[in-house]
C-alpha cells in the first residue's frame, strides 16, 4: 500500500462500490478530495454519501475518458478479490461490539483497533471511522448494514443474524459501531441475540458523539458558572408521540445542558416543547454535523431560531443538537489535510 498526499480538490475516480472502497473513499474524503464513484452498484454508505452531496454516483461502467480526467483512480475491490483468504477457524467464533468514536479513525480506542486487526469479519455501519478499515488485511470481509435515514436500510433484525451465522461458523466478529454502542446504537439488542445463540461476546466502549461533536465544535457540555451537569436524550420521535418517554417539560426545567441524537428531524417540534415547558426562548442553541469528519458543520442561534438556521444550511442527519449556555461556546474546527492511502 502506497502512501500518497491528497491536496484538497483532487479529483480521485473509484471504479467500485463495495463496503472496503468505503473505506478507501472515507479516506479521501477527510482529505478534502473530489470523489466520483463510477461503478453500476454501491453499497448503501457511499449511495448515502452521493444523496448528501459528499461525493458523486455515476451508476455505470468506468471508462477510459473517466481515468484521463483523475489525478488518482482507486480501485479497492481488486486487491481485496486477489488476496488468499485465512483459514478455516475452528470451533465457534465471537462477536466484539466496537464503538468507533465519531468519524475521526484517530478517535478509535487502542483497544478497538487490536480487535479490527484480529478480526475476519468486519461488520459495519455508515457512521463508524471507515478509515481505520485500510489496515485490515486484504482477506478480512467488510458486510455494510447501513441504514439510511428515509432510504435503503439493514434492518435490525437482519443484522443481528449475521452477527450470529458469521459468528456460529466460525469467525471472529467486530461490529464496528458509530460513537459508543450503548448509547442509542442499539448495541444491547445485538448483544442479545449474541447470548440467546450462545455466541461469545465483549464490548469495547467507544466516544460517544453525545461529547465528542460539541467537544469537536468547541462546546463543553458542562462549564464551571454555566451548567453541572447534561442531559442526553434520543430525538428520534417528536414531543407528544406515542412512542415517546421524554418529559421534555421537565428536561426544560432542569437547569443542564441539554443533547439530542437523531433530532434534526423533530427539532422543530423539540423547541416548541422546550420552550412550552418553560426554557428561555433565547437559551443558546448549537447543531453540529457530520462530526469529526472534513464536512463537519457548526451552526448555532437559539432555541427558537437553531431550527430554521440549521435548515437554512442544509444540515441534515448525523448531527446532534445542544442546547444550553454552553451552545454559545467554541468556534469551527477548521478542516484537516491528512495523509491518505492509496
């Protein structure tokens, strides 16, 4: 594997789409590259990417004119198709829970990377540090079960059989999961399924992105004279539906700094209830997206305007809303320039 450096703009041309050309296009794109996927069919993470406008998806062939007009044309599926595969283990495999941390593969816990590194399969989703899958080698299996927000999408149930058939023949499983594993990752549904087929088992904790994306943004969630303590709470469904457990009327009087997961969608309902049960309409606000990678997006107003600004910006999921003193903090991580294998 060669080390190049990718200067911002570079125009890189990928001619596959599978789960391990992901991790190569992460890669690429936390260097600030321009990547076209020229390839009939993706998997659902880089078809996730070309829907939020990070890269382009030209569902064809690649063709001669396609590699005259790239500085650098990547092809990851060749090396990976070419490679022996390990062999045979014998008696049952395991299945490692991994928290990635959010995006950055610089944020992987020590312990996280050793298990990718024993691994023969890796399982994994849009929002885990696809980059740290370049070290794996080539006879690793990488199966993607993304799920997309309003489109394709690996149900729950369905991953946790792979889980168990990959596991129950023999392989030694890492789940590579986004941020920590327990904290809305459904980690604990997986893990049972795991002991219900007498699967062996761990869980290594990761860096929630609960911390980890207001801290990337300049924003503590707690601050001496500001706030003691926060608050995480899943914004999945909106105020008042019937699937809701948050009292949002008290969590508007509690005084913490409030975090939303997956409430991008239901902020503006998030707001009014906050604001209904009591919250200063001009309480601070901050949403922060895509964090930890070269996309990351900061934008911050008030309780009452947070929505319509974040809007305005295009900021769409993953993003986590703050909410509080603290939210009024910080400033822009500027994007970074790193190395990229190639």
């Amino acid at each position: 594997m060669t080390t190049l450096t990718i200067t911002p703009g570079s125009r890189v041309l990928v001619t596959a789409g599978d789960p391990r050309t992901a991790s190569r296009v992460e890669t690429l794109l936390g260097a600030g590259a321009a990547v076209t996927v020229v390839a009939p069919e993706v998997c659902a993470t880089i078809e996730d990417w070309h829907l939020r406008g990070l890269l382009t998806w030209e569902p064809r062939e690649a063709t001669l004119d396609d590699v005259r007009a790239a500085d650098l044309v990547v092809n990851a599926v060749a090396a990976a198709a070419a490679a022996p595969g390990p062999a045979a283990t014998r008696g049952p495999g395991t299945v490692t829970l991994v928290g990635g941390g959010p995006s950055d593969p610089g944020l992987l816990t020590v312990a996280g990377h050793a298990a990718l590194l024993a691994a023969d399969v890796v399982v994994t989703d849009r929002l885990a540090p696809l980059a740290a899958l370049e070290a794996l080698p080539p006879h690793v299996e990488i199966i993607d079960v993304a799920k997309i927000p309003h489109g394709r999408s690996t149900s729950q149930e369905d991953i946790n059989r792979v889980l168990v058939e990959q596991a129950l023949a023999g392989r030694d499983v890492v789940r590579l999961k986004g941020g920590d594993p327990f904290v809305f990752g459904r980690g604990g549904e997986e893990l049972d399924a795991c002991h219900a087929a007498g699967v062996p088992t761990r869980v290594l904790p990761g860096v929630t992105s609960a911390i980890a994306a207001p801290e990337l943004a300049g924003i503590p969630v707690t601050h001496r004279g500001l706030t003691q303590g926060f608050t995480v709470v899943s914004g999945h469904v909106p105020p008042g539906h019937p699937d809701s457990t948050v009292d949002w009327s008290a969590l508007a009087r509690s005084g913490t700094t409030i975090v939303v997961l997956m409430g991008v969608r239901t902020l503006p309902a998030i707001a009014a209830a906050l604001v209904a049960g009591g919250l200063d309409p001009a309480t601070p606000a901050a949403v922060v997206a895509d964090a930890g990678r070269s996309s990351q997006q900061v934008v911050r107003g008030t309780v009452t305007t947070i929505e319509t600004l974040a809007r305005d910006a295009g900021i769409g999921a993953p993003a986590v809303v703050v909410v509080g003193a603290v939210a009024a903090r910080g400033a822009d991580r500027p994007a970074e320039q790193r190395p990229v294998h190639a």
